[in-house]
C-alpha cells in the first residue's frame, strides 16, 4: 500500500506501508485510519518548555545540559500564519572562561526559537525578522563571554550561526519534524511505514546522508500526561544511514586530509548514526503537545595509527501548554 506524505524541505520522500505478517481470522479487520491535517488556529497560545543534553566523548567527556521556556502564538500574516516565539528564559550552566564559555554561548543561543512564517496549508517558508532575531542572538552571545575574541573566534562562530540560509536551515528541520512532514498524512494506526531522506553527518562538516526511516502511529493518547481522554496520538519515528553511503563519505573525507597540507594520519574507520523521534500531536490540527528528538552518532577514528572510539549523543525535548 502506498500512501501520499507531504514533506516540506525534504529532498526525497517515499512512504511504503508495510504488511503485517498475515493472521487467520474470518473476516479482514477494519483499518483504522488517521487523518492528519494541518489546522493551526489564528490566536492560539502556548507556554513552551524545552530541555537540551549534549554528550560528546572524545579524548574526553564533554557534556551540556540546559533548558528553556518561551511563548509561541499563532498570527495571521499575509502568506499565511506568522508563528512568534517570545518572552525566553533560560536555566542552565553560567559561562565560563576560555573555550567551554564559547560552547555554553552557542549551546544557549540554539535555544533562541525563531519566530517564521508557513503557508494556510502549513509549509515552512522563512524566519521574520532576521535581523531582529540575530542582534537578540548577538547580545546574548556578548553577555555570556566575559573574556575579549583577540583570536576572532566568538566573532567567527557568531557569523556561522546567524547566517539566515543556517537559521531558514534550523528552524526548517524543527518546524518539519513537529508538523510539517506529517501535514496531509492518512496513516493506519500501528502500521508501519518507511521514509527516505538526507540529513547531515556530525564530525564530517558539509557531508549529507541519505538516511531511511521507519515510522508508526503507535497509539492514541491523552494529549495532557494527566488527560484521561485519548484526543492525542503517539508517533515514532527511527532512522539510520544507508551504510554504503556511510563508507563512501568517509573514503572522500579521509582523501581530502591526507591531501590538504602538512595532513597528518587522520580518518574514520567505522561512523553509525541513528535518530529517534517520539511525538504526542493532535491529529485533526497537528498543534503538538510532547515531543522527545534524540540523535546518537558513534564512530571509531583512527589517528597516528592508533583507534579510539568518539560518540555524541544529542536529546531535546519541547512540553506544549495551550491556553
């Protein structure tokens, strides 16, 4: 069975049901089928929670663990819906001189949830306001650093994140992963369906992936953890590289090391990834309540040599209250 699902920024996009194993019974079950559509009403409000961890394990243990909260409402605008995104604090680790004080600034300033614009029928169209959004960016990066950027380097990691094709990127993925990608999706519940996609490989800068999903409704559910109603779905979602594509990222990664100059023995034996989504949506307006994004990367470099194992391991996960 092929289903239509609508994707907004993705490159390639196929949906395949899977059949289940057959099983004897007198008559065929009735399918249960979901409709998922986008209905965002103008004037809807909503305090947002979200929490961030971040390990990273090299040569050492790197770690970050945060967290914020902010207002999102929903207004109209001439190309659609206009989603703002104010009213931020944030808790988590103080900056710290030299270079983790450059890490918690980049981390913290991830938190800052653009305010964009999507089409009536729910496509990602661009960030409101860049400027606006990269002077905010700007000061808080500036307030977290107490030490002065003699080398360049705070100035240098600001500009890479505030580009607007970086932040059109950013708030793209996210918008995608939490609405847009199921926007006029019938589903079968506990069905299981495959996606195709690209995606970026951490450690190897540049480098796209074609990563193969498979995903589920897997049941209805309140949409309130202490609801007694199921008004609510639960949708999952697992992805993983295609692994020839995998090997030959890092054939070309390691050839262009070994040939820039004064290169030393430097490159990746094996890289693994895999990305979880767990997402609570309502289905007849797609406005989500929970949602828990975790993204693990594990590789063995080899350097000199000798072999090491690095892993970072990436969790997020955003809380809904409307009012």
């Amino acid at each position: 069975m092929i289903h239509a699902l609508r994707a907004a920024g993705l490159l390639t996009l196929l949906l395949l049901a899977w059949p289940q194993a057959a099983v004897p019974q007198s008559r065929p079950a009735a399918a249960d089928t979901i409709r998922l559509r986008f209905n965002w009403p103008v004037g809807k409000t909503a305090t947002v929670e979200t929490t961030r961890f971040r390990e990273r394990i090299t040569e050492t243990t790197d770690t970050f663990a945060g967290g914020a909260r902010y207002r999102m409402q929903v207004r109209q605008h001439p190309d659609g819906l206009l989603i703002v995104h104010d009213s931020f604090t944030m808790a988590g680790p103080t900056a710290l001189a030299g270079q983790l004080a450059l890490q918690v600034a980049a981390e913290r300033i991830a938190y800052l949830v653009p305010s964009y614009v999507v089409s009536r029928e729910g496509e990602f169209l661009r960030i409101d306001s860049v400027e606006a959004l990269r002077a905010r960016m700007s000061s808080l990066f500036s307030s977290m650093l107490q030490h002065g950027d003699s080398t360049g380097q705070a100035s240098g990691v600001l500009a890479s994140l505030t580009s607007e094709s970086v932040l059109n990127s950013i708030a793209a993925q996210e918008w995608n992963a939490l609405v847009g990608m199921w926007i006029e999706a019938d589903l079968e519940l506990g069905e299981k369906y495959e996606l195709e996609e690209e995606a970026p490989i951490p450690f190897i800068p540049g480098a796209m992936v074609t990563m193969q999903s498979e995903f589920s409704i897997a049941r209805r559910v309140p949409c309130r953890e202490s609801g007694s109603t199921p008004d609510c779905i639960e949708i999952r979602l697992m992805s993983r590289p295609n692994g020839e594509e995998v090997q030959m990222l890092i054939r070309r990664f390691m050839d262009r090391i070994a040939a820039m100059p004064g290169a030393t023995s430097f490159g990746f034996e094996s890289l693994d990834l895999e990305n979880e989504l767990v997402l609570i949506i309502e289905p007849a307006t797609l406005l989500p309540h929970r949602a828990r994004l975790s993204k693990r990367v594990k590789g063995v470099v080899v350097a000199q040599g000798k072999k090491s194992d690095v892993s970072q391991l990436d969790v997020r996960t955003y809380a809904y209250t409307y009012r």
